[in-house]
C-alpha cells in the first residue's frame, strides 16, 4: 500500500508486553489507517 515510499515494523515490545507498530511515510492519512488495520488484525490474532 506504501508503493515503496514507506515502511512498516511490527515487532514485540523488549520490555513491556504488548506489540509495536511503527510506520513511516509521506502520507499521514495513510499511514493512520494502516496501523489502525494492522492493530485490529493482532487483536483478532491473539483472541
């Protein structure tokens, strides 16, 4: 979706238990609406 002009990280937090989600792009918009879709897909996953 980013078109090669961003990046996406997931990743488990080292120190507190939850998962990070980090986005970097030109498009702010964009990117909120990606995270807000990659965090519903991680809590429908962990149930």
């Amino acid at each position: 979706e980013l078109q090669g002009q961003g990046r996406v990280l997931v990743r488990p937090s080292g120190t507190e238990p939850l998962i990070r989600v980090m986005l970097e792009g030109p498009q702010k918009a964009q990117l909120q609406a990606l995270a807000q879709a990659i965090a519903e897909v991680i809590k429908t996953e962990q149930g």
